[in-house]
C-alpha cells in the first residue's frame, strides 16, 4: 500500500499496522461521550486512526471526533455486519 502524488507515482508507504490503541476498523463498539455536541451514549462500528481520534457510523449517522479512552468493545471485527 502507498500513498501516490497527482502523477500516480508512490511517494509514501501506508502504515501495516492494523490495530490502534486495541482497536481496529470495523469493530462494534459503546461509546460513552460525556460532553460535545454528540454526548451521550452511542453504538456502532469504530472507524480508527493512529492519533487516537476516532470516528463511529451508526444507524442515525457519523459521529467524529471521539477519544478512545471514551469507547469499549462490544463484538470484534470478523468480517459480517452486524445490526445493533
């Protein structure tokens, strides 16, 4: 995997690293958010980052920004998708 310029030409690699901070892409996770505009608690699936900033699609929509110290596993990602 890499990162390519506006030539198509690879000017960076993509980090292999598959899990952030204990989670991964995909998972289903409870997050409980104590202040913000989405505070309350919320079910999804975890969009993850490096930086520990993550992002959840749920059945009403997208909520971004969340720290991960605000998030629990519910179910591990194994490739199904899951209703909540």
């Amino acid at each position: 995997m890499c990162i390519t310029n506006k030539f198509g030409f690879p000017i960076k690699h993509r980090s292999n690293i598959k899990f952030h901070f204990g989670f991964r892409t995909g998972d289903m996770v409870r997050a409980t958010l104590p202040t913000g505009k989405f505070a309350g608690t919320h079910v999804g699936r975890v969009v993850t980052r490096a930086t520990g900033v993550f992002e959840m699609v749920t059945v009403n929509g997208k909520i971004s920004p969340m720290r991960y110290k605000y998030v629990h596993k519910i179910q591990r990602h194994d490739g199904y998708s899951y209703g909540t």
